[in-house]
C-alpha cells in the first residue's frame, strides 16, 4: 500500500509503498479516505528536536482520519464491516488507575498512532476497535477526518463555563480556530482571538471572533479590556505555546478567571505567580487531548446540533500524492487545516 512514511532520523518525509497492516483479534482494519495534517506531523516533517528525541523511524506518521472498516478481527463483536470511523488516536493501557477512573486521556502508558506506533497517512490502518468512533452520514468526510484536533479544542474550551463570559483566546492555528468556533457555537460573550498572522487573523473572524488582534499592538490591552467590560476576559484558552502569550493571557484574565492551556512552550516559562495566578485568584489547567469518550460526543453533537461551522477552518484539501505540496503550505505559515484525500479525490 502506499504510505507516508519517516524513514529516515533526517528532515522530510517519503510517499513510499509499505506492507498492508494485519489487524489482530480485537482490532479492525481500516481503509483511509482523508486524514487531517496536524502541528504534530509538521514537528515530525521538521525534525525537531522533540521529534529527534520521540520518534523511532521508520514510522508511518499521521493520526487524524476517516475511513471505512474493511475487516473485523474475530474478538470484534459492535464494528461492522463497511463502517464510516474515526477513531481516537490515543490508544491507552485500559487498566491503570487512570484508565479504571475514566481518566484514559492521561494513562502514563498510553501510545499515540503517528507518533508512537504506525499512523494513518496510509491506504490501510489497524486500529484497536475500542478506539473505534463510528461518524453518523450526516457529517461529511472532511469534518470527521479532523475529529481529532477539534477534539483537543473541545475538550480546552469545555474545561470551564463559557456562555455569556468573555473568551480570549491567543494562537488561532487550527485548534485555536476551531476553539474560536466551539467557543461561539457554546455561546460565548465576546470572544477575542490574538494572532500574529494576518491571514490567520482573518480566518478568527470567519469563524466567529468578535474582535481580532495582533499582538504587536501597542493597543492590545486596552483592546481586550474594552471587550470584557474593563475587568479582563473571565477565561483564557492558550493554543499558541507562545510564552509571551502566556503571560500576555494570564496578565489580561479577570480576578477568578479560568485559564485552559493546551499550547506546548518548547522549553521552560518563567511566571511571577503572586502577581498571575495568587493574588488572581485564577484557576489554570493543563488539558491533554481529549475525554475518552465526553468529547467525542461533545464534537459530534456540536457537528449535528448545534450549529458548530468548521468549513472556513478547513483551508485547503489535497489528493495524497501530493503531499509535499501541503506540507509547503503549512510551512508558508497562510493556512488554516490542511486535509488530504487517499484516493486523490
Ligand atoms: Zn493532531
Ligand atoms: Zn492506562
């Protein structure tokens, strides 16, 4: 089958031809239809140095897709043949303390597909069937291939109350955009996105911040004032792993807030914690991927019933083969989500 695949502990990746996965007794083999590109499969395209110390080659990448289940491993008894799945690309050890609590998302011996184990950017993927998310037809291809990251965004924007309070979100990449989107659809007051990008910033805007802004805006503070009735937003979402954002956002948040942080800082962040976060009184959370299963069903029932629009979110779509051109894209720094097409359509 063809695969995309990190062959080599070098920058780059190769479209390359690989043997077909052979799914085991409690697992399903999926052919792929679309795959979402992500920061993550741009950090392993890179070859940074977090990927440097993570990744294995080979390695197929990629774990964000759609597909349609081609075979049942025998143990298999609620997957049918000819199902439309995503799938929950953290496959946990299910009986750990974390697992048995409903805490899957942060199992310590948890493998992530793409990055631990063999991914998606393929023709055929093996999946465990328990991370199997079966998509109702009424959401199409291109949505449910990016369940995923709008997943990491759900569960950031669900981690404390946001309807009628005022949002502030810095980074509008994928993720930041999708939150921007959640964030409306789940009625926020004003939502504010901080983005240095211009395109990016015009993307916030189609998808449905109320006020947009650089952060070399000499104004910025007074800005975000003006939109949270001069107290600071009651929530902070940071998609950026920007340190400057970080502390930009904690110093904005009102007295009370609620800071969720899903951005990654590559090193180190030094707070004034009395100053941010004591005297505040703020509330601040790590959130890691996503609730197994809360959020899935929070994604689709958002997708169905809610009014959740991601289609401005999803900038471009590409066929497979050209892969190296999405890539390029991305790495111009001008898009929003990058989809790719297995069968080139
Ligand atoms: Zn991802
Ligand atoms: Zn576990």
């Amino acid at each position: 089958m063809k695969a995309i695949v990190k062959s080599k502990p070098e920058p780059g990746l190769q479209l390359c031809e690989a043997p077909e996965p052979e799914p085991g007794p409690d697992e399903v083999l999926i052919r792929v239809k679309a795959v979402g590109i992500c920061g993550t499969d741009v950090h392993i395209f890179k070859w940074d140095e977090w990927s440097a110390n993570r990744i294995k080659p080979p390695l197929l990448v990629g774990h964000e897709f759609v597909g349609v289940v081609e075979e049942v491993g025998r143990e298999v008894r609620h997957i049918r043949k000819g199902a439309r799945v995503s799938a929950e690309g953290h496959i946990t050890c299910g009986h750990c303390r974390f697992c048995r609590t409903g805490q899957g998302h942060i199992c310590r011996e948890v493998e992530i597909i793409g990055v631990d184990r063999d991914g998606c950017f393929a023709e055929y993927l093996a999946m465990p069937a328990d991370n199997i998310w079966p998509v109702p037809d009424s959401i199409p291809d291109k949505y449910a291939s990016v369940f995923d990251p709008l997943g990491n965004a759900m569960h950031t924007v669900m981690s404390q109350p946001v309807a009628g309070r005022t949002v502030l979100i810095t980074g509008a990449g994928a993720i930041g955009l999708f939150a921007v989107a959640i964030a409306r659809a789940a009625g926020a007051g004003n939502v504010v996105a901080v983005e240095p990008n211009r395109f990016k910033r015009r993307l916030a805007l189609e998808a449905g911040a109320d006020v947009v802004l650089d952060p070399a805006d000499e104004e910025l503070a007074a800005r975000v004032l003006d939109a949270s009735e001069g107290l600071g937003p009651e929530v902070f979402l940071e998609m950026s792993g920007n340190a400057d954002a970080l502390v930009l956002g904690l110093r904005l948040l009102r007295n009370g807030g609620h800071a969720a942080l899903l951005g990654i800082p590559p090193r180190e962040v030094t707070l004034n914690l009395p100053e941010l976060v004591i005297f505040k009184a703020a509330t601040i959370r790590g959130v890691n991927g996503r609730r197994m299963y809360d959020t899935w069903y929070q994604c689709q029932s958002f997708l169905e019933r809610h009014r959740l629009s991601i289609d401005t979110v999803i900038t471009h779509t590409f066929p497979f083969a050209e892969y190296a051109k999405a890539f390029d894209v991305i790495l111009g720094g001008n898009a929003g989500k990058l989809v790719m097409f297995v069968d080139g359509a």
